[in-house]
C-alpha cells in the first residue's frame, strides 16, 4: 500500500471514530 493510499485510509478513519455519530447522520440524512 502506497503512503499516500495509507495517510488517506488513516486521516478517514481517525474522523470516522472521532466523531462517528454526526458523520453517520450526515451521510444517511444526504444519501
């Protein structure tokens, strides 16, 4: 996995867990 694929994969997932609820909401309510 390149470094580029891995900061993105990582950048996503520490915003994911940090504020999982929002960003769920988000995406459900603009689906």
């Amino acid at each position: 996995m390149s470094f580029e694929n891995w900061a993105a994969f990582a950048a996503a997932s520490a915003i994911l867990l940090v504020i999982p609820g929002p960003t769920i909401l988000l995406v459900v309510s603009y689906a």
